[in-house]
C-alpha cells in the first residue's frame, strides 16, 4: 500500500514536473520568437553519464567505492566477531553457570547493538558522501553545459533523466543528446 502511494506521488510528481516543462519550454520559445529569433534549440543530457564517463568524475566515484568497501570491510570484520560470540554462547550453554552466561548474553547483546549503530552510521555518512559528490559535480555539470549550449546555440538544455531516476524525456533526437559533448567539455575544464 505504502509503496504504491509513494509510486503514485512520484508519478504525480513527475507529471507535473513535465507539464510545467513543456508549459516552460513553449513559454521560452515564444519569447525567443518575439526577440526576433526563427528557431528555438532545445538540448538534453544524461548527468549521471557524465560524472561516470568523466576522468575526474570516473575517479570521485571510485573513491566513493573505495570508501564504502573499507567500510564494507570493517562491519564484516565485525560480524564474523558476532557470530564467533554467538557461537561460544550457544556452546556453553550447558557448561557456563547462570551468572556467567548471563554476563556473555549482555556482552554479545552490547556487541550487537554497537555493531548495528556503526553499520546506520556508515550509512548515513555513504549517504552524506554521495549526497556532496553529486551537489559537486552537478555544479561542474552546469558550467560544462552551458559552454556547450553557448557554442552550439541552444536556448535550453534539459535534463533528460535515467531508468534509475526520473526520465523526464521519452523522445530526443541524437543531435538533440550533448551528452558526449558535456564529458568532453568537462574533461578539459576539470581535470
């Protein structure tokens, strides 16, 4: 149920999103053919293209990898640990009086939770990285594709989306998609 009102508000979301797009994209045509221009040039990216084919991009993200592997690394390493102390609880079960046991019980249930908190952790902070990188780079992005629009004479370029987001374009034409041409301008402005 809740995920098909969180589908649903996305959707929604989305087709408002697209209807102001067109709603905008015609609204900025007619002003370029009342300033007195025959033709409105319209562009699409792929963003997410262009931090993975970029070099500098390519890099950020492996070291985004590296990062979550280490830490990937570390919340195993600890859960082999768990599991070694769930292990000898249940072997001296029998063997270990009450007390004891009981001590061993609070100690791998403290383990646990430290281990569940590190891991939320970890996570939050994934997120937070991915979050900065993204912000980064789609600064750099806009830069790059503006100069692109510049040379090209296009009036707007659109992002145009992925499966894993939102795709906002069903349809361009491939001379419409500067995609290459944006990793090729970010390349040379952000090494």
């Amino acid at each position: 149920m809740k995920k098909m009102f969180v589908n649903g508000l996305t959707k929604s979301v989305g087709a408002v999103f697209i209807a102001g797009m067109c709603v905008l994209c015609f609204s900025w045509q007619q002003h370029a053919l009342a300033a007195g221009k025959d033709s409105f040039r319209v562009g699409v990216i792929d963003p997410q293209t262009v931090i993975e084919k970029s070099k500098a991009g390519s890099r950020a993200l492996a070291a985004l990898k590296e990062h979550a592997q280490a830490r990937e690394t570390v919340m195993k390493n600890d859960q082999k640990e768990l599991e070694s102390l769930q292990e000898e609880l249940k072997a001296g079960e029998s063997n270990l009086k009450e007390e004891e046991q009981k001590r061993k019980q609070e100690r791998f249930a403290q383990k646990y939770q430290a281990w569940q908190k590190q891991g939320q952790e970890f996570q939050n902070e994934l997120a937070q990285k991915q979050k900065d990188l993204v912000q980064e780079y789609m600064k750099k992005i806009e830069e790059a594709t503006s100069a692109v629009a510049s040379r090209h004479g296009f009036d707007v370029v659109i992002d145009k989306g992925s499966e894993n987001t939102l795709k906002i374009v069903l349809f361009n034409r491939d001379g419409l998609d500067l995609t290459s041409e944006v990793v090729k301008e970010f390349d040379r402005r952000f090494k």
